[in-house]
C-alpha cells in the first residue's frame, strides 16, 4: 500500500453547498477511516481547502475512492493535488511502504 497526500482546493462561494454536504462527507471519511484507508482528514484554517492522507494500492485505487465523496457529487471542489507521500517519523511513519 501507498500513503498519498491529497489537497482539496474548495470552489469559490461553495460554502453553503459545502454545509449542505458536509454530514454525507464526514460519514464518507468516517467510514474509510474505519476501513484503514484513510488516515488523517481536516480542513485547512483559512477554509480553503483541506488536507487527506489516505493509503491505496496505488492512485487508479484512489481517485476511484475520491470520486465517492459527497463533496465531489457536491461540486465543491475546484481542484485536487494528489502527492505520493513517504512519512518517515512520527505517528503515521508506521503506513509508509
């Protein structure tokens, strides 16, 4: 399994669609969390975007799992960055390859 970083870039004024679907979003992210596919999820400070850490077989397996999330029917995001990621130390350094 690989870990990767992905950064959700919110739509402009998307704020009460993002309200709207945030409860079906967190129950996604709830669910994939339990499941170990997920491991960290949150949104950034500045309400601009957010920060997920998921491990999948590779990143065919992942967009097929973001495709899924209720922000994404929800047409709220405007972008996304996918990022290999190697985490060396600290409490998710035990999910690297």
């Amino acid at each position: 399994m690989t870990v990767f970083a992905v950064e959700y870039v919110y739509a402009a004024e998307s704020t009460d669609a993002r309200n709207a679907a945030r409860p079906a979003h967190r129950e996604w992210t709830a669910g994939l969390a339990r499941d170990g596919a997920l491991l960290a999820s949150g949104p950034y400070g500045d309400g601009a975007g957010a920060l997920l850490i998921f491990k999948a077989a590779d990143e065919n397996a992942l967009n097929g799992i973001l495709k899924q999330d209720p922000y994404a029917s929800a047409d709220v995001i405007a972008g996304t960055r996918t990022t290999e990621w190697n985490p060396v130390t600290g409490l998710l350094a035990e999910h690297a390859a």
